[in-house]
C-alpha cells in the first residue's frame, strides 16, 4: 500500500462509547481505508470507567484529549471531539474522518462532514442508533473485527463406545480424527450464517442488480458493492459470515455469478445476475 497516495484520514475515538479491547483490529480496519495520520481519543481521563484505554495508547501511537465533566450527566467529551473535527476539517490537511462511537450525538457532525466533501468512516458497536450508521459513508461494526480475529471452535466428538483391542495394528488415521470436529464446526457456522441472510437483504441486492444491470442482466460486481454501500451503510459481508462479496453472493440461490477472465495478469472480473 502506497502511503503517499493513500486518502489521509483523522481518526477520533470517543473512549465513553467503544470498548478498549479490539484496538488493534479498529485500527487495522481503518488502515484499509486511508493513512491515519491523526489519531485523537476523548475523555475524561480522571474517571476510572476509562482506566482500561489508558495501557494501549501508547503502544499504538493515539494521542489521548483530557476533557472534564462540566456538569453531572452532561457530555462534554462530544463537544471537545466536535470542535476538534471542525478545527482538523478547515486545516484542509486531511481527506477524510474516522469516527469510532456508538453516540447518535455525532450524527450532524458526520453529515456536516461529508457536505464538505470529506468520507465519513463509522465505527461502533450494533446498539449503534441508524440515525448515526446513515450519516456515514460506511460503517463497521466492531463485533465482526473481534470475530474475525477468533479462531473456529471444535464441536465436541460424539462420545463413542470402547473397542476391544486386537492384535491387528490400527490404521494411522490421527490427523483426519482431529480435523473432523473442525469441519463439522465450520459446516454448522456456515448453516447459522446463511439463515441469517433475510428477505430484505436478498431484495436489496435483487433491486441493486436491476439498477445496475446491461440488456442482459448482468451487472460487474464492484459496481453493485459500492451502490449496497450507498443504500445501506453498514453493508459489510463480515455481518453475515463471509470475508467478501463473492462467497455471499453465491451462497444466495437468487442469484449467479459469472467470473470472466481479462487475460491480464491472471486478474478476474466477475459479473452477477438474478436467476
């Protein structure tokens, strides 16, 4: 990744808002969209509910915004962060803003931002308000980078009755005994995963398919991912268990893909349509 061309983007932390433990993969997710190069958290930092953020910033580079509580049961961190994305905004040094919160409150900031020109990135937990997730050019929900980052569980081996032992030497099938709890793990995660994919999921990429399509029918996949963005911001085929857009797109019946080879580089484009 070229840092020299990458969108620059200021990253702004509200600690009351996001929990502490998935630092890392935030910051790893955001990298795939920009080259923080601000990186601010707000709070309070006298209250012991935000004690836990105090060991990883230094070790990933955050710059940590003291803010006092004024008065009992007033945000005054919102304020601090507002005034700061406004203040970074008119520097003109940035091309974009990252918002972790799951706060509604930053809701006009988001929309004020992208008035003027700049890409909103959301982060935050699924209690998120949708007020806040439609703000946003994008927004990522924080549960999918923690599951990501966790390996698949073994399903318990069925218990099984003892055998007598014979003379006769077993074969040296170990290995494959211990992979098949795995397998069998990974099958039922991919069965919960595709009954979450609901009707209206299926009708927004119907629909988007039609607004995209040619004479006939089909519509290049990288046009339909960005236009499910547009109409639904916390898209994101993590939410439903695939790494990408392709592998969910041919788990849904309704609909086919046909991956056509550019004779370039061994690179692929692939097309989608409605059966």
């Amino acid at each position: 990744m070229d840092t020299l061309t990458d969108p620059r983007l200021a990253v702004l932390i509200d600690a009351d808002n996001v929990p502490y433990q998935n630092i890392k993969e935030m910051l790893e997710e955001i990298a795939k969209y920009g080259n923080p190069t601000f990186k601010r958290i707000y709070a309070d930092w006298t209250k012991p509910t935000v004690a836990g953020w105090k060991t990883v910033l230094l070790e990933n580079a955050i710059t940590p915004v003291q803010q006092y509580s004024y008065t009992s049961g007033k945000n005054a961190t919102d304020s601090a962060m507002i005034i700061d994305a406004m203040d970074i905004l008119y520097t003109g040094r940035v091309d974009g803003f990252c918002i972790v919160s799951s706060d509604s409150d930053f809701t006009r900031l988001a929309t004020r931002l992208r008035e003027a020109g700049m890409k909103v990135f959301g982060l935050g937990e699924k209690k998120t308000p949708v007020a806040f997730i439609s703000a946003c050019d994008k927004f990522i929900y924080l549960e999918i980078l923690k599951a990501g980052k966790e390996p698949p569980k073994p399903a318990p081996a069925p218990a099984t009755k003892a055998k007598p032992r014979t003379n006769a030497r077993a074969p040296q099938t170990e290995p494959a005994k211990q992979a098949e709890p795995v397998r069998q793990a990974e099958l039922i995660r991919q069965t919960e995963t595709i009954r979450n994919i609901d009707q209206g999921l299926i009708r927004l990429i119907a629909d988007s398919i039609n607004d995209l399509a040619g004479e006939d029918g089909w519509a290049f996949l990288g046009e339909l991912g960005n236009l499910l963005l547009k109409k639904k911001p916390d898209f994101d085929p993590r939410n439903y268990g695939f790494k990408k857009l392709v592998p969910l797109i041919k788990s849904i019946d309704r609909f086919e893909i046909d991956e056509r080879d550019t004779g370039k580089n061994k690179s692929v484009l692939a097309y989608v349509r409605s059966k």
